[in-house]
C-alpha cells in the first residue's frame, strides 16, 4: 500500500489557523495540498474540546462522553484527547487535522498518542499543525510553514531560529478601585481527598495560597491538575463536604459560585476558542471589568483609558480598535492573560496559557505572567504540562499520582 501524504504545517505568531482550517474542512485546501480537496476532513484541537464542554455545561451531557458522574471538565487533558480521537475517527474520516495535539499532555500521553497516530497512518491522512519542531511526527516527511493565510516552502520546509520579540514598556496599571480586605490564606485545603466513580483521584492534599503569593501547579496527565482548580473555582460539586475554605468562606456555608468568582481572575485557552464575536481588542480587556467575554455596554472613558494604559505595556496600542479575532495566537494569549489581571483579583488562576504556542509567544506570556506577580499583590497560579523556560513561580505544588491517589509535594 503506497504510504499516505501526511504533512507537517509549521505556525508561528501570524498564522491564522482558523481560517486555514476552514479551508481545509470546506474540502478547497490551498494548491500545495490539492491531495486533500474534496476529502472529508475532522478536526482534532483542543477547540474542539472547549466545544464539548460547553455543550456539557449547557445539556448536562455531551456527545463526546455522555451522561455519568463524571464530567469531561473534570477529564485530565491526555483523558480529554484520548476521547476526542476515537470520536472523530468512528466518523472514518479521510484526513486529520491535528491541531498541536501534543500540547498539555505530559511524556507518557505524548507517547501513547503518538503510538495511536502512527497506527492510524495508513488509514487516514495526518495535517500536523506544529508550533514546536520537537512535537513533530517522525513519520511525517512533507512540510511547509503556514504564514497569516498561506502555505511557503512546501514540500521541505525547515523551521530556522525566530528572532525574540522585545519586552514590554513600564509597569502593570494599578487596580482600578482600592483591594478588598480578604482574610489570609485566601485559599486553604486541608486533607482534601477526591474520588470519581470509585476511582481515586486527590489523596490528603494541602494546599494554602496566601496574598502575593506565585505557585505553579505541576503534576502529569490525570494526576488531578484540572480537578483541584476546578475545586477552587466553584465549579466541582466534590468540594462540598471537604474542608476547603475559599476567600474567608468555608466551602458549603452558603457561598455562591459568583461570590468566588468576584475574586478571580481566570484564563485557559478554551475561553479564546469559544470565542466568535467582533469585539475590538480594546473592548476585550475592557471586559474583563464586567465579567463578559466580549463587552456588550459602553465603556466609561476610565475604563477606556484603563485598557489603553494595558495596551501600552504589551506594545500593542496600535491594535486597540482591531477585532480581536484577527489577532495573532500569540497576541490572543497577551491579551486574554491582560484581562484577566485587569481588575488585579485577589487570585489568578492561568491554566495551561502557553498551550499551542511556538516557542518565542510562549516566553513572552511567561515573561507577562512573571510582571504581573512581581508587580501585583495578587496570588498567581500558573498551571502547565510542561515545564517553561523563564518562569519565576515562589511556590510549586506537585501531584504524584499513585493507586491510592495523588499526593501533594510542596517546593520553596
């Protein structure tokens, strides 16, 4: 059987990967990859992901997993993709657009998933789509380089170094009012234990988050990363009953969800995949004052001058009236992470912020997050699979799993 043409796509700061998805999923790819047109193609990304989860929070199930007591929010990323590719593969598709798929998976999930690509190869056309040379396929021999909308240096391609991007200009802006008086430790757990459907999962976990304090939240796929921000956040019913105490407020003493979240900051990149809207890049951190994706009142000229303010320290005043969705990845992440700090919660939690960016975009939101911490009083959590270059965390929490759960080890 002659070998399938499988392609290597590399993407930078200025690829825009949707629209070249789309192209690819209408069946009319670019000439470079005219093998491909009228083909039926599916989509493997972490979007796609984003996508089943919200349909979970809205019907209380989703297609991808179904009913149970378990939710694919509370899925480890390697549990989430290992799904996801055996949904999309029952839909016998002719090629597979792989959209990073090795992003937030850890060493023993890069390998599993690469051994069920590499099976798949002879049945299925593989579009890799690359941000970091070393998650490449081997098996993968044709390459090209996506640049804003278009395919150069097809069929071998060579990935050369990318010039770093300059810092950033001044400090963060202040908060825009005076910081609530909250109580310390602003997050306390003790001996927290989670199981799902009989499955072990967190196992005598301590964990207190203090004003001003920078953790890094470590640990491989399925370790409970996921579950104990979601813990945090309000969102896992498990925490009930535990002795978890959240800004002041034991967990269950008649706290709402929206009470913890008036003290959060949160940024994953789901949160730009779902979104579809025209808002300008201004309005977008402007929205991080009201709580909304994407603003949907007038700003005030404080609020206005406030993002301008953001906009100067990112060197990137001169985007502010762009719709946010022509923004590069890259920029994307600046300014959803901007967003979050806008109001200087008393906790910001980044989850997995670098995922699918190339090297260079990686360490500039790293270097944004390290500002933010030294600059700010607020708490940072900074969750990753991987571990990034230049990041400068006080505090790191590491999970290791084991039978009877993960436990928790602590570095200073």
């Amino acid at each position: 059987m002659p070998e399938l043409p499988h392609v290597a796509i590399y993407t930078g700061i200025d690829s825009r990967k949707e629209s070249f998805f789309e192209q690819l999923l209408q069946g009319e790819p670019p000439i470079e990859l005219k093998f491909l047109k009228g083909k039926r193609g599916a989509l493997f990304s972490n979007a796609r992901i984003a996508a089943f989860i919200e349909e979970e929070a809205r019907h209380q199930r989703s297609s991808l997993t179904g009913t149970g007591e378990r939710g694919i929010r509370t899925y480890s990323s390697g549990e989430r993709k290992k799904a996801l590719l055996a949904h999309l593969m029952a839909q016998n598709p002719d090629f597979l657009i792989l959209d990073d798929p090795f992003d937030n998976l850890d060493r023993q999930y890069q390998q599993y998933l690469r051994s069920e690509l590499e099976k798949r190869a002879s049945e299925v056309i593989l579009v890799q789509l690359v941000s970091r040379p070393e998650d490449r396929l081997e098996l993968i021999r044709r390459a090209a380089c996506l640049e804003k909308d278009g395919l150069v240096g097809f069929p071998e391609y060579q990935p050369g170094p990318t010039p770093e991007k300059p810092g950033f200009k001044g400090r963060i802006p202040p908060p825009p009012h005076p910081p609530e008086d909250l109580p310390d430790p602003l997050i306390q757990m003790k001996a927290v234990n989670l199981h799902y459907e009989g499955r072990p999962v967190l196992n005598n976990i301590d964990l207190e988050v203090f004003q001003g304090d920078f953790w890094e939240l470590r640990g491989p796929n399925g370790s409970g990363k996921s579950s104990l921000i979601t813990m945090i956040v309000g969102d896992n019913p498990k925490a009930y009953g535990q002795e978890i105490t959240l800004f002041g407020q034991r967990k269950g003493s008649g706290e709402s969800v929206w009470d913890i979240k008036s003290h959060l900051g949160y940024f994953t990149p789901g949160m730009a995949d779902r979104f579809r809207g025209y808002h300008s890049v201004e309005n977008m951190l402007i929205s991080g004052l009201t709580d909304s994706i994407g603003l949907y009142i007038q700003p005030s000229e404080t609020q206005r001058l406030l993002a301008a303010a953001w906009l100067r320290v990112l060197d990137m005043e001169q985007w502010a009236n762009t719709p946010f969705r022509d923004l590069s990845e890259g920029q994307k992440r600046l300014i959803f992470c901007a967003r979050a700090m806008v109001k200087h919660p008393a906790l910001l939690i980044l989850d997995e912020p670098t995922a699918g960016l190339d090297g260079p975009s990686a360490r500039k939101v790293v270097a944004l997050i390290n500002k933010m911490a030294k600059e700010s009083q607020v708490a940072v959590i900074f969750v990753s699979h991987r571990d990034e270059p230049g990041l400068k965390a006080y505090k790191t929490l590491e999970l290791k799993p084991s039978e009877t759960g993960s436990s928790g080890q602590v570095f200073v």
